[in-house]
C-alpha cells in the first residue's frame, strides 16, 4: 500500500483507496491543523492502475514545485513531493505508491506514525501474542469476518468498510480497498480435508513437524507449538477409526481434557486453534480452513482424515 511521509512531523500516513487530506478533522483521512490548508485540501485516489492526486483548495497544491490545477488528477510517483498551501504550509513526500490494501487503522494514536495491520487472508487482531479476534476472509463471498477469540460459541459478525473492532481499550477501523480494485477472478476454494498429512514428531515430543500435500503440491508448515494440538487431535481421531467408529464420530475431543492433556490455559487452547488455521490459510491460500479444526459445542477435532503420525522417524500410525 501507499505511504506519505511529512516531514515537519516525521510521520507516516498510512493512504487508503479514497484519501482526503486536510483540516476537518472526523471528516478527512488525514487532519492537519494550519490556517492555510483547507478543510478539504486535497485527495488521493487509486485509479488506472496508479495513485492520482486531486487539489481541492483555494491555497493550492503544488507537486515536485509546479501548482496544480484545480479539481484535475496528477499521476504520483515514489519520491514526488506535495505542498499543500505554499510555503505557509506542509511538505509531504510520497514513500511507496504500491495499490491500496485491506486495512486496518488504530484510533487511538495522533500525531506519530499511525499503527496499521495490513489484513491477509487471516489474522489475529491486533497480535498473535493477545489476540482478542480471529479475522478472516470468507473464501467464497470475499467477505471479512470477525470471529471472538475468547468465546468461540458466538457465531462471527461480518465487517464493512469503516467498521470499528474493540480490543479492549484498543479500537481498530476497517478501511476497504474493494471499491476500487480491480475485479479478481473468483477461486473455487480447496477443502483441507481433501488433502493428506503428515506429523513428523521427536522423541521427546517437543517438537511437531507438519507436511500438507494437496491438489498434488507439497507444503512444508515447520515446526510450531501449535502442531502438538493438532497431534493429540489427530491421534484421538486415529483410535476413534481403530475402534469402528463411523466418521463423523471420531476425534471429537472435550475442550477440558485438551487443556489437561496439553496443560494450557482455557483461554490459550482458542488462541492455539487460531494459530494453526491463521498459519494453514497463509500457507495455502483459498483453502477452506475452517474444518482443519473443527468445533462442536465444547468439543473440537482434528477435520482431515487422511493422516500419518511419524516419530523418531519411524511410522506411529497412519489413516486410513
């Protein structure tokens, strides 16, 4: 995405699809408090495959030294320097002219850079240590969802453009770059239960190595702490097929005895449930994430079931 550096203040502007610049503060993108730059100064759009500038002033907007003409576009450039209102006003440098992204903006800071998460296909908000939502984007609709971290029996709320999520004294905006990209090619998304996988776990089980092969390509997850969950899962799942039960009664789990077995927090066993679909959707986008953890009331399980377990290096158990 685009950034604006203004230099009397070394801050970073974050640009979002439609960007306005001036004194109105609540009604512009970026305020800026001088006499002489208008309410509504000027504005930045991503149009034709490039960032335009529009002066909308009666002080002026001059660009690498020449005025512009009003209420005409200006293609920019990275390194392009804007004036807004002359010499009596602001300098601002353009850093990055890459098209505009999903985003979200925080609220609560002025005046330094402004903190921005910049959304992939799916997130922990507004980190991966404390995370208070799961946010992702629906494979089929494209559209955002928001999933409580803590209290996975709430169904997820849909977000929109200019939406505000809460993180505790946090509070985060939604700014869409759909309304001006682009039309992308719809994918029919690849389901995870589909695909064939493989735990590779030391001795001592401290580590938990994870391969997907899918749709004939293989991926390669590492090694992370979040993969012991899944292990467990799949095992209870392998001794639920060992026993005869029929699919859709195996592997489910209580949410206590995953607690116990792996001695977490009962907040934690969400966020570790987050983690491995957060890790599964960058590594394999368009896939439907959902069901590599399923859950069902206070029970979850491992959703793919076709599975090896290797430990040591040596076969523990495969599926079917």
């Amino acid at each position: 995405m685009a950034y604006l550096f203004r230099r009397d203040t070394s801050q970073r502007i974050p640009v979002v699809a439609h960007h306005t610049i001036g004194s109105l503060e609540g009604k512009v993108d970026t305020c800026i408090q001088n006499p002489y730059i208008s309410r509504r100064h000027l504005c930045l759009e991503w149009s034709c495959e490039q960032w335009q500038l529009k002066d909308l002033s009666r002080n002026g907007t001059w660009l690498n030294g020449k005025r512009l003409d009003k209420g005409l576009y200006y293609p920019l450039s990275a390194g392009d320097t804007i004036q807004l209102a002359g010499d009596e006003g602001v300098s601002l440098s353009v850093e990055d002219v890459a098209p505009p992204k999903d985003i979200l903006v925080s609220l609560d800071t002025h005046g330094d850079d402004l903190p921005v998460i910049e959304l992939q296909a799916a997130n922990l908000i507004p980190n991966d240590q404390t995370p208070y939502w799961y946010v992702y984007r629906e494979a089929n609709s494209n559209q955002w969802l928001a999933q409580a971290v803590a209290d996975e029996s709430k169904p997820p709320q849909t977000l929109s453009h200019n939406d505000i999520l809460e993180c505790g004294s946090q509070h985060w905006q939604l700014h869409c770059a759909a309304a001006c990209a682009p039309t992308v090619e719809k994918m029919v998304p690849k389901c995870i239960t589909e695909a064939d996988i493989q735990f590779d776990v030391s001795l001592d089980e401290e580590t938990t190595d994870l391969r997907i092969q899918n749709q004939g390509k293989n991926y390669h997850l590492g090694a992370r702490a979040h993969h012991y969950l899944l292990l467990l899962l799949a095992r209870h799942r392998a001794e639920d097929a060992k026993r005869g039960l029929d699919e859709q009664d195996q592997g489910w789990v209580a949410n206590d005895l995953l607690i116990q077995e792996l001695g977490l927090e009962p907040g934690h066993l969400n966020i570790q449930v987050y983690r491995a679909r957060q890790q599964l959707t960058k590594t394999i986008p368009h896939i439907n994430h959902d069901r590599f953890v399923e859950r069902r009331g206070t029970t979850m399980r491992f959703g793919c079931n076709k599975f090896s377990i290797h430990k040591g290096g040596k076969v523990e158990l495969q599926v079917p």
